[in-house]
C-alpha cells in the first residue's frame, strides 16, 4: 500500500483550494477541530466516521481514503479495537472488502485480536454479510496454520457453508478440510455439521462415507435428547441450539440413509429406514417449530414409502405416489423419472401415467435440452437419467422411434456435459438394440460416437 499521497496533503490542498481556515472547514464539514488537528498533525489516531465527515466536506466519496487510513492509522500508528472494528463494519457496508481482507491480515498475529476479528467474522454470518465474513473466515484459517483448534474447525465449516454450490467436487474438496476437526466443533455445530457434510458426499456418490455421518449424526442427536429430557434437569433454556430441534437429526438421518439405501439400489433397506423417521410419536415437544418439522418428515415419510413400495415391486403403491408427487410441482419430474425406473426394474406397465404428463415431460425436455452447459462440472443429472430411463421403457416395449429418439438426445447432452457413466450405460443400450434402430437413427449414433473420439479428452 504505497501512496503519493496522505489524508493530511489532500486535505492541506483542499483547504488552500477552497481559502479555508481549520475553524472553517469544520463548521462546513461537521466535525471537531480535534479531528482535523489529528490529521494535519499526526497527533493522535482518528475513528473511521470522524474520517468520513472529513471527506464529505472535502465533497469526495465516502470511503475515499480508506485505503489511507489502513496504512496511515493502522499500521503506522498504535490503534486499539475501538477504531478497528467500526472500520471493518464501515467497509462491509460500502462494499470495500480488500480493506476488509488488508486490515484483518495485518492484525490476525496479535493474539489480543484475533478471536476479536473471529468474533466480527461470526457476527457477519449470522446477519447474512457473506462475502466479508469469508474473508475474515479465509485470514483466520491462513493465522492458524495447522493448528487443530475450535477457531479453525469453525471457520473451515463456515467456509464450506458458504462455498456450498452446483460443483460437486468443489464442495466435496471443502468437507474434506471440515471433516478431520468435527471432533474440535462443538455438540451443536457438529451436529448441523455432519447433517451438511453428509449431503454433500451423497451428491457426490460417495455412500459409505455419507451413512457413516449420517449413523453419527444420528448417534450424537440421541444423546443430546436424553439429556435434554433427563428426570433431574434443571428446566433452563440452553446456551446454544442447533438450527433444527434435536429430533429432527435424528429423523432426517434415517432420511438419509433409505436415500442411501435407494441410490444403492436396496429398496427394502430403504423402506425399514423410511418407516423409522415416519413414526414420530415418541417426540415429547410440541412448539410451532417442532410441529413445522415434524409435519415436514412425516410428508417425506409418506412419499418415500409409496415409492419404495413400488420399487419393491407393489404396483398398488403406484397410484398413490402419483397422487404424491402431483401434489408438488417441484417433485413431479424427479418422480416420474423414478416411476419410469420403477418399470424397468419390476417389468410395470406405466404407460397411463407417462399419457397422463406427457405435457409437462414435453415441456421439462424442451426447456433442459435448451439450457447451455458452461461447465462440464454441472452435470443436468436428472435429464439425462429421466431420458434413459425413457429411452430403455420404450425400447424394450418395442416403440422403436420414440425410444431411439429418448436415447440419441440423452447421450447427446451426456457427450456435452462428460457424463462418462452415462454415456457408457448409453452405449449399452444402444447395443442391445441396434438391431431395431433405422438408418437415419443409426447416422446419428455414429456421428456422436466419432465426436467422442475426436475428443482429446477420451
């Protein structure tokens, strides 16, 4: 931070621009003489909003000299929190974030004010200041080291949280840097914790790892009950809750695990896990949150034991999980597709159902196959599995066109987006039954298959 300049020339030369004495200056900019004294003199450090009136009366925007001030008053001079901290504050209002990261790199080694600084970090947070708050979050981590500590454990988490995004691999990097210190975090952080990092190894495959933090979650959710509801408790509120009640964790980890249990393909597992977090009558609270919440598993209960039903081969459950997903715009193409993949696995006629919301298939293909794919990290997982799914139904029922036309526009996007897994199950099918495909359908797989090899990447 070199500047040719300081606070005290451009104010020195405003004021002889303009002909004004201190006393002047001051009564135009509403501030003391102390203040402009300070800065002309170098006599004492001057808080961040005694500099704001200043470069207000010297008609700049506000945050002007901030840059200054960080070498001028930061650095050079000997200033305590009560001038750092409403600078930190000031700059996250007026979007200044490199002096944000400037101010809390230079203060981060002194042991007095770095679990202050932590303290502005986790206040930033909580009040939805995200961008300010990683930064503090990333110079704390820097400071650390490889200490293993509460502080780091916490600011590694938050970071994850808040780089949570479309990239699997990105957020799955940043839950192996929380995982090797959730045992630092605390019972209540862990808990949110090992809920967060479960989902984001689900999303990416990993499942071994997901069911072990999700039987944790479960483990450690147990006992926090027990003690909640221990005879002899004092009845007080605690220090810190987690962001759901403690029944929830234990719910949402049966949830998760017969989502596990589903991807794996053991259906029967999935439903005793299903039937696990749909009986909730043991739960002794009865608050607006704990009803939100226990209204919220009992209608993912209800869907997922229709669907599991049906994947276990109960047809009769079919039409009820229809009713279900209709319910829920949101959840109707995921259910479709599962429906569909239902069929293909049990043999099951669905050939109503798929009549019933052609229109809206219609339009869900249409508007996924226009979407541009900027990033073959952000895989359109569920259009390309809905298509092969559709694409094996109607092939294997001998609708030989429409078939076809499901496959070559799913392998298609999956060629665009390298889903190699798919793109191999692709192949597999069109193997199978290339003996049906037409001329014209047949072109259009060669011409894929040799972009495929014009691709340096394979």
């Amino acid at each position: 931070m070199e500047h040719t300049t300081t606070i005290r020339t451009e104010l020195e030369q405003f004021m002889a621009r303009e002909d004004l004495s201190i006393i002047q200056f001051c009564e135009m900019a509403d501030v003391e003489t102390e203040t402009v004294h300070a800065i002309l003199g170098k006599k004492m450090p001057f808080s961040v909003e005694q500099l704001d009136r200043v470069t207000y009366g010297m008609r700049l925007n506000t945050g002007h000299f901030y840059e200054h001030y960080i070498e001028e008053c930061l650095v050079e001079s000997l200033p305590d929190w009560r001038h750092i901290k409403p600078f930190l504050y000031r700059c996250e209002e007026l979007g200044k974030l490199e002096c944000i990261r400037q101010t809390s790199y230079l203060w981060l080694d002194n042991t007095n004010y770095a679990p202050l600084l932590f303290e502005v970090a986790e206040d930033f947070f909580i009040h939805d200041k995200h961008a300010a708050a990683a930064l503090l979050y990333k110079n704390i981590v820097k400071r650390e080291g490889g200490r293993r500590s509460e502080r780091l454990a916490l600011c590694q988490y938050r970071l994850f949280i808040l780089g949570l995004g479309p990239d699997k691999e990105q957020n799955v990097d940043a839950a192996n840097r929380v995982f090797p210190l959730l045992d630092q975090l605390d019972d209540i952080d862990r808990l949110d914790a090992l809920r967060e990092l479960a989902i984001a190894y689900m999303h990416r495959k990993l499942w071994d790892l997901a069911k072990d933090l999700a039987q944790d979650m479960d483990d450690e959710a147990n006992f926090q009950y027990l003690l909640m509801h221990q005879p002899n408790k004092v009845n007080q509120e605690p220090l810190k809750k987690p962001q759901r009640p403690m029944f929830f964790y234990m719910a949402y980890s049966n949830y998760l695990r017969a989502n596990i249990c589903e991807a794996q393909g053991n259906y029967k597992q999935a439903l005793q896990y299903t039937y696990a977090y749909a009986d909730l009558s043991w739960v002794k609270e009865t608050d607006e949150e704990t009803q939100y919440w226990l209204n919220k598993c009992k209608g993912w209960a209800r869907s997922s034991l229709f669907l599991y039903k049906m994947l276990t081969g109960d047809v009769s459950a079919i039409l009820d999980y229809v009713n279900c997903i209709e319910a829920s715009q949101t959840e109707l193409m995921p259910g479709l597709f599962k429906i569909v993949r239902a069929a293909n696995q049990q043999d099951i006629k669905v050939d109503y159902f798929l009549k019933k919301f052609d229109t809206d298939i219609a339009a869900f293909m249409v508007r996924e196959k226009a979407i541009v794919t900027y990033t073959h990290k952000i895989t359109p997982d569920l259009y390309i599995l809905f298509l092969y799914e559709l694409a094996h139904y109607y092939l294997s029922r001998g609708a030989f066109d429409v078939g076809f036309q499901y496959l070559i526009d799913g392998m298609e996007k999956a060629f665009e987006v390298d889903n190699k897994s798919c793109i191999i199950k692709y192949i597999g099918l069109y193997e199978h039954s290339r003996l049906f495909a037409s001329r014209e359908t047949d072109a259009e797989y060669k011409r894929l298959m040799c972009g495929m090899y014009l691709n340096d990447d394979y």
